[in-house]
C-alpha cells in the first residue's frame, strides 16, 4: 500500500499513495462487489473506444512537485509540496433504474474520497510517508458535453508538504 515518499520517487510515489488509498476505499456505485470496471484513470480515459467500462469515473492525476527554497544548512533536506488533482465524472446517461443518478454518483463519490483523505488514519499512513498537512479542497460541479454526452465533473485538490531529503 502506501511507501516512503523520498528524492528518487517524488513524482510516483505520492501520486500511488493517494491512488492507492481512493482505490482501496472508495466504492464504484454502478458495480457490485463481484464485478471489476476499470474506474480510476491517470487521465482523461477514450470515452468512445470499445474497452471503455463507462460512467462515473475518477481521474487521479499525476503529481505537482513544488520544492522550496529554505533547506537545511547542508543542503540536503528542504521542504516540498506536491499538489494532487482528483477529477470525478459522471454522467446521467444510463439504463433502466441507473438513468438520472449522474448527480447522486458525483455526491456520493465526492463524500467518499473526501472521507478518505480526512480519515484520521488514513492521515496518519500519509504522514508517515513524508505526505503531511493535507487539507483537500473542492471545486464547484461544472457540466460539460464530452462526446454529445452531458456529464457532472468535480475536482478535488489534496496538497500535501514535508520536509525531506532531496539529495545525498
């Protein structure tokens, strides 16, 4: 699950810390337990191509690494920022009882990975790896036309800061 963030894995690690933590604790509402949809994507997914599972999904985007000025006296350590966009699509368009519920998914996987990343321990398994002072803010849904679909979109943003070495 979650591994040391350091000098040689910035970018990597703290993006697989943060998919890992969402994968591992946000459900799919469109599948069940038995079922697997591929739903988390590091980009924008090809919404028309044939292996596409469909709505909702989640973008969990690659890092933003920010590293500060003020270090330590020898230079080796100083503080770093990384900044973690996680984008969650729906869509209205479905069949039978799943139409309509683009909406209620977006609320519903919101409410989920804003759970996680408040979660107590979940902040505690972060910190430990170097991700700290995580305070994730949310942008207001927005619908966009994707492919002559209608679809709800949301980012949540989870900074994070740490004081590390970043050189030997």
């Amino acid at each position: 699950m979650a591994s040391q963030v350091t000098y040689s894995n910035l970018f990597s690690e703290s993006r697989d810390n943060v998919k890992d933590l969402i994968s591992a604790n946000v459900t799919d509402p469109t599948t069940s337990s038995a079922e697997y949809r591929k739903w988390i994507y590091a980009r924008e997914p090809d919404v028309k191509a044939s292996d596409f599972a469909g709505y909702p999904f989640i973008i969990i985007n690659p890092s933003d690494v920010d590293i500060g000025e003020k270090g330590s006296v020898d230079g080796k350590s100083k503080p770093v920022e990384w900044n973690i966009e996680i984008e969650i699509v729906t869509s209205d368009r479905g069949y039978g009882e799943n139409d309509g519920q683009g909406l209620s998914h977006m609320d519903t996987i919101s409410n989920s990975v804003m759970s996680v990343l408040l979660d107590m321990t979940n902040r505690t398994t972060l910190s430990g790896n170097s991700m700290k002072f995580s305070q994730p803010t949310t942008t207001a849904v927005t619908t966009e036309v994707v492919h002559n679909e209608l679809v709800f979109s949301r980012s949540i943003l989870a900074p994070f800061k740490s004081r590390i070495q970043v050189s030997t």
